[in-house]
C-alpha cells in the first residue's frame, strides 16, 4: 500500500524552497529567478505543478494573501489585504493631491511674476 504523501526528493524540496522564497521572502518573480539562476517559465511550470500536487507553500494553499504578501497570479487576496492596500492607497492619493495643490499655486505665483 502506497502512502498518501510520499517524501519528497531533494529537487521537489528546491523548487518548493524556490516558491516559498518568492511568496515570503522577494514577492518578486523576477529577482528570485535571476538569484536561483532559473527562467520565470521554469518558475511558472514549477507552481503550477506544486497547485496540481496540493504541495506545501503559500501558493499551493492561499496563504500568502492572507500572510500580508503579494499572491502569484490566479490567487485571490483575503479581505484583510485588499482593506490595507485600499488605506495605503488612499493615502497615497491624499498625498499626490496636496503635491498637486503647492505646485498650482507655484505654477500661479510664477506665472505673475514673469515680465516678458
């Protein structure tokens, strides 16, 4: 009788290390590709069969949303992250609107001061 989860070989081990290290490490595709010295589409191939498989890692289970981190595309972000990124957002676009503002009237006291 075969066991439900045989363990895993030395290379499932490194390409499960790799997705874990782009979930909750990088967050950036292309930097852990280049660091681990595969191609993105290795990387792509290697999540989806790890999400075929059911095997460990966030992408695999959807807690990289949840955890705070960026999720690989196809994963949906728990409400509580969606809520974080909307306040950062909304501060962001408070912010830009006052940058706004001071160079209008920059713009405006400049534009009187000019004898042309």
């Amino acid at each position: 009788m075969s066991t439900p989860n045989p363990p895993l070989d030395r290379e499932a081990k490194r390409r499960l290390a790799v997705i874990r290290h782009v979930e909750e490490v990088s967050g950036n595709v292309a930097l852990t590709c280049r660091y681990y010295g595969i191609s993105r589409e290795t990387l792509r191939v290697w999540v989806r069969t790890a999400q075929a498989r059911g095997e460990g890692g966030a992408s695999a289970t959807g807690h990289a949303a949840a955890a705070g981190k960026r999720a690989l595309p196809g994963h949906l972000p728990s409400n509580d992250v969606l809520e974080e990124e909307n306040k950062q957002l909304r501060a962001r676009i408070r912010e830009l609107e006052q940058e706004r503002g001071i160079l209008r009237r920059a713009a405006k006291l400049f534009a009187g001061e000019t004898n042309w």
